[in-house]
C-alpha cells in the first residue's frame, strides 16, 4: 500500500534505541497499563450492558508450572501446596457463576464461538481437575466444547496420557506445546531443564491422543544458540509435521530467572535475532508452511482451528481466573497483574480467598475511547500477515486509517515495512515489516498507554 504523508520528526519513536524487539504486542493494551477500577463504575451487569454477546471468546487461566523457564514473566507460580489447585477451581467456579449472572442480565444469552485454557500451565492440573475445569467452562458458563474451537496449552512434562485422553474426549481441537528447544545445552541455558528422550515422548503421547492440531513453540536467540543448533531445533519440530508452529524471538525481562543481571540495549543480540528469525522463517516456507504472522507459522492443507464468525478486533472476551483478561467495547479488565514470584503467590491467594460476590465488579482495567479502539483494531490487523482490509475499517469507524495515523504509517513507509504492492485496499506488512512486529506494534500505542506503561512500577 503507497502511503504518501509527510514523515513524522527523527527520535520520536516509542524506543529511540531503534532495537526490532522492544515488546509482543499479544494485547492492547498491556496489563501494565491498567489501572485499579473505581468500584461505582465497575458491576459486571453494567459493564456488559448492551453488549454484543453473539460471539464471545472463553479464557480460562491457570496459574500453576512445574518449573518457571528463565526467561518468563506470565503470570503463574511455580507448584501448589496440597489443596491449591482445587481450591483455585472452587474460586473459578464461583467466579464463573458471577459472571454468567451478570451476561445474563438484561440481554440475549451468551453464546460463545471458542475457548482457550492457558497459563501458567493447564496441564498442571491432574486429569480430574481438567475434566472439572471442562465442567465449569460448559455447565457454568454454557460452552459447548466440543461444538467449538477449544484450544490448550502444555508443556512437554505434564501432557501424561490420562490428562490428554480427558482433553480429547472433551473436544479439545488444538494443543499448544511448549518444546521451546530440542537442544538440552540451550534448555540449560533458559533455565529450562528438559530432555529431548522426554519431550519426543510427550510429542508421541499427543499424537497418539488424536487432538487435531499439534503446535511446538520454539525459541530464539538463546545463549549458545547458533543457526547450526538453531536448526536441529526446526528438524526436530518437522519430523511430528505439526499443523502450526510458533517462533519466538527471546526475551529478557525484570524479575524473571534471565532478567536478575539487569538488561539493556544490545545490537549485537538483536542482530543474532534477526538473523536466527530469517533462518527459521525461510527454513518453514520452505518446508510447506505458510506465515500467518511474524510468529505463526501453519502447515498448507492443515485444519484451521478458530476460523470462524469471532473477530478478535471487534467481540467480546470472556476471561475466568487470576491472571485473564475479558474485554468488552468499553473496558479491558482484569485482576492485578505482577511477575515476582511472592506477588503472585499473594494475588493467586487472594483469588482463592475471594467470597462469590467479590466477583461481581472488575478490579482492575482500562477505560476504551475510539481512539484506542482504532487502535487496538490496527495492531490486532495489520499485524497478521493478510493484513488490514481498508474499507472495513472505514465501516467500523467511519474514518480512513491512513489519515487516523498518518505518522505511524509514514515511519512504517521510511523503513520498508509496508507492502506498496498491496493496493490502496488493503494495508499489508512488507517481509521486512513482518520481521520487525515487536517494533511495528509499540509505535501504534497511544500517548496516554505509552505514559502509562512506562510510569508502571514492576512488581
């Protein structure tokens, strides 16, 4: 798409180190940029009022691992001293039974076109509790899962046989398995202890299982890590022919195992991710895979889970747990967010403890204006490989993209991001552009979460 605005002045980028990993934009905006709710303005019965409930997404959150990697900075704990983790699904539970009270008030019933269980890990839980959880997401909240798209996250440790015949049988479609590396020595170097007989055990027992859609998340640019043993990592991922597989650029963090020396600027680093991103990239392309985005990647010919009427730019999320999110038109909200260990520990504690009519008010969240609707409409679209049909953002919000952000998309054009190709119907992601999402998605967050985030104080 040829964009012809005038460039925006030098040095006001979000980050003026020029670095392509300055954050994953996977939410918009991040949780760090919320804020504690005035509890007048915060029932959950008002803030769903008049909201569109044709096609809401579920999210359950489990806040439990095994171990926690080094470079992690979710929200989850690691291990559950006896009773926890039941006394974690009493709390969803009644959290479930808040919330569907209040979706019920003054409306249409909610139906819900897909669910997802993360982390955490929702494999931690033992088979029981899976199957509990599955019963809080269909009798609780009304979700037919094996009507739709149900998708699950693990790791290698925790998909045991049983817990994944509960999961098949409960119409699990797609499972998301953290491998992050088949190399031990780079597993050792992320504060990750696996070994390969182990995970290629688990990737047999999920195939086994029958779930359709195998994912292996893997990672670059850990320490050690060459193209060499970058692509031992890739053969082994190909050799299970998963439907998808995601590629993450490492990240180091405040407060996780990798971020405790302090971090800071390093070219050299962001160079060795680039060029182990392009290696990866080209080696799936290659291998019959098609990229969806910078980090997705899914097998041409193979099922696609959540293809349907759900639009994440524009319906509703439903979130059950400590750490989820749920989003209405108005507000995104959630529970108070931390990544330090005795944080969590105190916030999962708190949930927990929490009596049924706590659950009724949003805690914590952020107010949407239009403005931060466009553009959480933008990054949610353009950051996908297909890019952004023009005309139906002109439909949603009776404006023109390029004039609502003009200098964003004038420094997209300066560096090559955007794909003059496209047409002036669509707005697309050049390769290159692709290649720099984590450094695209910054520019495009407002002033006002921008100021936010960065006035946050780790915790």
């Amino acid at each position: 798409m040829t964009v012809t605005i005038p460039l925006s002045t030098p040095g006001t980028e979000a980050d003026p180190t020029g670095s392509p990993y300055q954050s994953y934009v996977y939410g918009y905006p991040h949780k760090t940029a919320y804020e504690e709710l005035d509890p007048r303005r915060s029932a959950l019965r008002e803030l769903w009022a008049g909201e569109d409930r044709g096609a809401l997404s579920l999210y359950a959150h489990i806040p439990f691992c095994e171990v926690r990697c080094g470079f992690c900075n979710l929200f989850t704990r690691i291990g559950a001293p006896d009773g926890l983790t039941g006394a974690y699904l009493d709390a969803l539970e009644r959290q479930a039974r808040a919330v569907r009270e209040a979706l019920d008030e003054g409306g249409d019933a909610p139906r819900f076109a897909n669910a997802a269980f993360g982390g955490g890990t929702p494999t931690f839980l033992t088979a029981a509790e899976l199957s509990r959880l599955c019963d809080i997401a269909e009798r609780r909240m009304g979700t037919d899962l094996r009507a739709v798209p149900l998708s699950v996250e693990a790791s290698p440790a925790t998909v045991t046989a049983d817990r994944l015949a509960v999961l098949a049988e409960r119409g699990t479609t797609r499972l998301s398995l953290g491998v992050q590396t088949f190399v031990e020595a780079e597993a050792r170097a992320a504060v990750r202890p696996q070994r390969r007989a182990d995970v290629e055990a688990a990737l047999g027992r999920v195939r086994d299982a029958g779930i359709p859609v195998l994912n292996i998340d893997l990672i670059y640019g850990i320490t050690g890590q060459t193209e060499q043993s970058w692509q031992r990592s890739l053969d082994a991922a190909l050799a299970w022919r998963p439907e998808e597989l995601y590629l993450y650029p490492l990240y180091v963090r405040p407060l996780t195992g990798l971020g405790r020396g302090g971090t800071g600027p390093d070219p050299a680093w962001d160079e060795q991710r680039l060029r182990l991103y392009r290696h990866g990239r080209d080696t799936l392309l290659a291998s019959g895979y098609e990229q969806t985005s910078m980090r997705m990647f899914r097998r041409r010919g193979a099922p696609v889970v959540g293809d349907d009427e759900y639009a994440c730019q524009r319906d509703g999320m439903v979130g059950l747990g400590c750490g989820a999110r749920s989003y209405t038109s108005r507000l995104h909200y959630s529970f108070d967010y931390a990544v330090d260990m005795r944080e969590i520990r105190t916030i999962v504690d708190d949930y927990v403890a929490r009596p049924a009519d706590a659950f009724a008010r949003a805690t914590h969240g952020r107010w949407m204006d239009e403005d931060e609707r466009r553009r959480r409409h933008v990054l949610q679209s353009v950051l996908q490989a297909e890019g952004m049909l023009v005309d139906e953002y002109r439909q949603r919000f009776g404006t023109d993209p390029v004039a609502d952000f003009a200098d964003e998309l004038a420094r997209c054009a300066e560096r090559g991001w955007l794909d003059e190709s496209a047409g002036p119907k669509v707005l697309r992601l050049s390769a290159e552009g692709l290649a720099h999402s984590d450094a695209l998605g910054p520019l495009l967050f407002s002033p006002a979460v921008r100021a936010a985030m960065a006035a946050y104080e780790p915790k």
